[in-house]
C-alpha cells in the first residue's frame, strides 16, 4: 500500500487553499489541503507497528510549532505547482528528517522544500497568468502544526487518514 | 464547525465501497467510505479540548471488534439511501451510546442504525432498480475496527480529520 506523511493545516487556512485548489487543482477531491512531510512510499501493511512505533516517537520528540504562510509562489521550471510559501520551513525540514532518516529512508525525488500545494498539472501559460495575479495577493495566513496525520491511498487516488499523531 | 464520528473501515472495504460511492454516492469526493458514528453535530472550537477528553475516555474504554458486512439494504422510505448492511451491530450501537449521552448529547435525527452508505439522493426508480440487482451480489466484507475519528465539514462539504482514536 502506498503511504505518506502530511500535515493538515488549520481549517482557515484549508478553506483559503480550497478557493484555489478548486479551480487549479486536479487532486482536489482527492484530499484535503495539506503540508507534505514525506513523499508517498511503499509500505507493507504487516509492517504497520514499526512504522506507527516510529512516528510515535518522532511526535513526542517534536515541539508543536507555529507556521506562517505569506505568499504564493511555483516550482515552475522543475514543476508546475503552484504552492502558498511558508516563511519559516525550519520545523518542518527537522520533522522531514526525523522522520525520514530512521524509518521511511526511501530516496526523495525533489529537495524537500515545505509547502502547501493549491495548484498543479498547470500549463506554462496559466501558470504565468497566475503567479502574476497572484504575486500580487496579500496572503498571510497562520497556523498551529501540533500533529501530522499517516495517510493512505486508496485505488481510486483518494487519501484517507490512518492515525494522526500529536506532537509535545 | 460541524463536526462528526466515524469509522473508516479498512482498506479493501474502502475499495470496494467507492466501487459504488463513484457512481451513486454524490459524497464520494467529500470524504472517504465511512461507517457513522454521531451525525453531524455543531461544536465550539474553544470546547474541543473536552470534546477530545471525552473521546479518548471512550476509546480506552471499549474493545476493539471484528465486523461484517453481509449484504446491501436501503432505508426506503425513510431515506433513498442505499449501504452495506453491518451483521454485528451491538459494538457500533454501544460505541454511539457512549459517545452520545455524555458530551455529544444532541437529538439524532434518525434511530441509530450502523451502515455503511454506498450510495444516496437516489431517484425511488434509480433505488429499486439497484437493490433488485445488488440483492443478488454477494457481499462478504470483513474489517477489523480499532479506531475511530472525529472529522470536520470545511465550507465547500469536504470532511477532513482532526484526530483519531485507537480502541483498547
């Protein structure tokens, strides 16, 4: 089964993200807004306990942490993603590699860079049209991270929520 | 917010529930497969510290149990609603008792039946043609149910998870 890690922001901030991801994202309906912590990765089910152990040592082991997004910006040309900023990415690369490192230390495709996707599979096009609108934007939004949530996918591409996991 | 309780079943039952959901269940993309345990219910979120209390209390205090699902029944003329049918239903009714009468203590609107929707908002036509034929399929479902999850309605309809609770 396939796996990942995600944070769910506040439900402000999932409902600012939704305004978009409706219109430019095709995941949209596949799951709510989230804070990618680690790419999606094999897992056995059978091996649930050691992986579940894991993070539950990685989320008493982390301070819950506020988080600030403050602009929209892309991963244009590597991707076309469209993703809210966040200003302090910190907290989120400790928790990237803490829970990487051990347990899940499959090989990521891109440099981990936290963010919040709210559009994707966008031509060269629109996403010019777009993060020109949008550069623009006054966006500041803000968020308390005290858990990340093990999710995964169903085969029909929709995610759903395994156990979420509190930090200190 | 609005809030609500519910058990995701496992995986395959997912699967085989949104083999349905995709075509006769308009909440197919707001939320995975579920079984409900509280309908929608509004709740402060100042109060959800005690709303959490309450339900880890009831976690801790209820086994976990093995359930079946044995064929597909509707809720006409109640509702149009059509689901899989839960052999055992005791657990799931003592769960919703639990949870219920303590801090969630708001009027149902219906008697509390366990299901699992497969499909709903169906036309008295669309839902005798489907249980004429699906009262022929073999259903034979099995999940173990060691957890539940209190999720919550973001604006546009999607349910997302605030937490999950693992049963003894």
């Amino acid at each position: 089964m396939r796996y990942s890690i995600v944070v769910f922001p506040s439900s402000k901030v999932q409902e600012a993200a939704n305004s978009y991801r409706k219109r430019f994202d095709p995941a949209y309906a596949l799951i709510p807004p989230y804070i990618r912590i680690k790419e999606p990765f094999e897992w056995a089910e059978a091996d649930l306990p050691e992986l579940v152990n894991h993070l539950e040592e990685v989320a008493q082991s982390t301070e819950r942490f506020a988080t600030r997004f403050h602009r929209v910006s892309s991963f244009h040309p590597t991707t076309n993603v469209l993703y809210f900023a966040i200003q302090n990415k910190e907290p989120f690369e400790k928790l990237h590699e803490k829970i990487a490192q051990k347990c899940v230390n499959q090989k990521e495709t891109y440099a981990y860079v936290p963010h919040l996707t709210i559009g994707r599979d966008l031509s060269d096009d629109e996403l010019r049209d777009l993060t020109g609108q949008l550069s623009m934007a006054k966006i500041d939004l803000e968020t308390e991270v005290d858990r990340f949530s093990l999710v995964y996918e169903l085969e029909d591409g929709i995610w759903s929520v395994y156990q979420t996991f509190l930090l200190k």
